[in-house]
C-alpha cells in the first residue's frame, strides 16, 4: 500500500509538472537572418577521419552544405582551425574558396575555440548576438564552443549534420550537455527555413530552390517532381483519383 501510494504522489508530481510546462507559454528563439553569424568550426580534412557518426560521403556534403549557408543569406563568416599544421589539417579547399576575405584564425592550442583572443574579437566584431556553428568534433569542438558563447549572452544554433564524433552514444552525451545549456540542435533544413521565413521573401523561393536542390536534393528533387508535373501537364490513369 506504501508503495502504491508513493507511486501515486510520484505520478501527481509529475503530472503537475508537466501540466505546468504545457500551460506556460515557451518564448520561441528564431533565427534572425540579419542578426546571425555562422561559424565555421574546425572542420578540418584530417580531423574529418574520426568522424563515425554518419555516412563519410553523406557528411562531407553536410560540412560543405554549412559553410554554403553563409553564401545564400549573405551571412557574416567566422572560420578557425585547431592546430591545422599537424595531423588536424587544413579546412577543406572548397569552403575556403567561398570565402577568401572571411577571418580565419587559426589557433595553435587553444581546445575551445572561444579561449583564443582573435577568435573572440573576430565574433564581437561581427555584432551579431544569433551564432550558427558546426564544428568536428561534435562532443569538444562544437560543444566546447556552444557552451562558451552562451555564457557570454549568445544564442546558439548547432547544426547537427554538420558535427560530427566518434560515435552515436558520445554525439547524444554531447547533445544533451548542449541542451541543458540552452543551445538550439537544429538540422541544416531548419536553419535554412528560419533563416528565409517566407518563400516569397529574399533570398525565397527563387534563391533557395536551386540551392536546395544541391546540398538538400530531397527537397530539390521535390520541386524537380512539381516543375516536370506542371510542364508535362498530363494525368495518367489513377492519378485523378488520388487528386479527388
């Protein structure tokens, strides 16, 4: 009976609180394309082999598809290497070639990038209080990072698909530290959909399609399936019934 009873008051509380959660309204943090700067954050060729978390193919387009963000909404772009004259590497030549007059500093010990002084004046000197990282790896770089700039009074978006570690349990261990600290996990899809707000608006629809369709064709290849849908403008038999 004891033991019901505990249960029971357990299950109250709990009720309690969640209720609680539901009913109190949740500010939401949106990103703002004129008050963001992306951060591009250590991803570096050598540092790319300890990523196991993800397809290397899938995630070496995930990397680029970060820094190309920068490019559709004109973003402000801090980038920084760790220790990039050893086994860590250089960023890859593709993202440096999209920003050639970006601020690239590169840290010869500094772990979190934060604890380097030219990192920090080059993200004051943006004047953007909405930062967009991705970093390898996932549970130092990016984390590390996160945690710093929150603490300072920045909101933090961490573009999942573009951090990566060593495994699946230290990726969710890192996440969860990330959360708890107020950092935002988001997917690129995310970012790039609260960075444009509207389809009609600049960079809309017009900007971002063709832009999904490279570093997002699933979505591009929806567009691909409606454009080819509109110019053949025929029915096949069973389609009519589907539009019913």
């Amino acid at each position: 009976m004891k033991l019901n009873l505990a249960w029971l008051l357990a299950f109250t509380g709990l009720s309690s609180t969640i209720y609680g959660q539901m009913t109190t309204p949740v500010p939401f943090d949106r990103l703002n394309k004129n008050d963001s700067l992306l951060v591009i954050l250590d991803l570096q060729v050598g540092l790319y082999d300890l990523v196991r978390d993800f397809d290397p193919t899938i995630y070496r387009n995930n990397i680029i598809a970060h820094a190309a963000i920068g490019k559709l909404f004109d973003l402000p772009v801090v980038m920084t290497t760790s220790a990039q004259q050893g086994p860590n590497g250089p960023l890859p030549k593709e993202i440096l070639e999209m920003y050639p007059d970006a601020p690239l500093i590169m840290r010869q010990g500094e772990v979190d990038a934060w604890d380097n002084s030219e990192f920090q004046a080059a993200v004051h000197a943006a004047n953007k209080s909405q930062i967009i990282l991705a970093g390898i790896v996932t549970d130092v770089c990016t984390t590390f990072a996160a945690l710093s700039l929150r603490s300072e009074g920045y909101s933090v978006w961490a573009n999942v698909e573009a951090s990566g570690t060593t495994t699946h349990l230290v990726a969710d261990t890192a996440n969860l530290r990330m959360i708890s600290a107020g950092v935002n996990l988001v997917s690129l899809f995310s970012i790039v959909c609260d960075l444009m707000r509207d389809w009609r608006d600049t960079p809309g629809s017009a900007q971002v399609l063709p832009w999904l369709d490279q570093y997002f064709p699933v979505y591009g290849f929806v567009a691909r399936g409606h454009g080819a849908a509109i110019e053949n403008g025929t029915l096949i038999p069973g389609e009519q019934q589907l539009l019913a």
